[in-house]
C-alpha cells in the first residue's frame, strides 16, 4: 500500500472513532470502542494481522509517528504534525 493509499485508509479508519477524545486520528483511536480501529491501522503499518493486545492506542499512535517520521518534540506537537502529514497540510 502506497502512503497516499494509506493515509486515506488511516483518515477512514479515524472517522470510525469516537470524538470524545478529540477530532484528530490520535484522538479518535482511544478507549475500548476503537480497538478494532486500533487493529486496523496496525495491519495497515505492518501489512501483518497484529493481536488487539498489540495494538492499544499508546502502541498504534507510536507506529504511526515511527512511520511518518514524525519529529520528536511534545506529544501535542506531535499529534499535530502526524495530522498535517495525514491530511497533506505538512510543509
């Protein structure tokens, strides 16, 4: 799967979350309601089945800024930026 493929996968898979957590994807993959979301992106990533117990939201959201290659800063910031990158607003 190609990253515009994927992103577009990533942004669908979001869209099945909650918004209780927020309106961004690292927002959305929160709380029990989402683990198959989780499982999702994470097959995705990893083009492998991924157990639910392997893909809680600190876990997938990790994978996602180690496949972005998201910088290192707060976690604010780095949400932020992996939702730019996601929605193609990224410099």
């Amino acid at each position: 799967m190609n990253d515009t493929v994927l992103k577009a996968y990533i942004l669908a898979q979001a869209e099945l979350g909650s918004r209780i957590y927020g309106t961004n994807v690292c927002g959305r993959i929160y709380g029990p309601y989402a683990k198959q979301v989780r499982q999702n992106i994470m097959r995705a990533l990893t083009g492998q089945k991924v157990p639910v117990s392997k893909c809680g939201a600190n876990a997938v959201r990790e994978a996602l800024f180690a496949h972005f290659a998201v910088p290192a800063d707060c976690l604010a910031v780095r949400e932020q930026s992996l939702q730019d990158i996601l929605t193609g607003r990224a410099e």
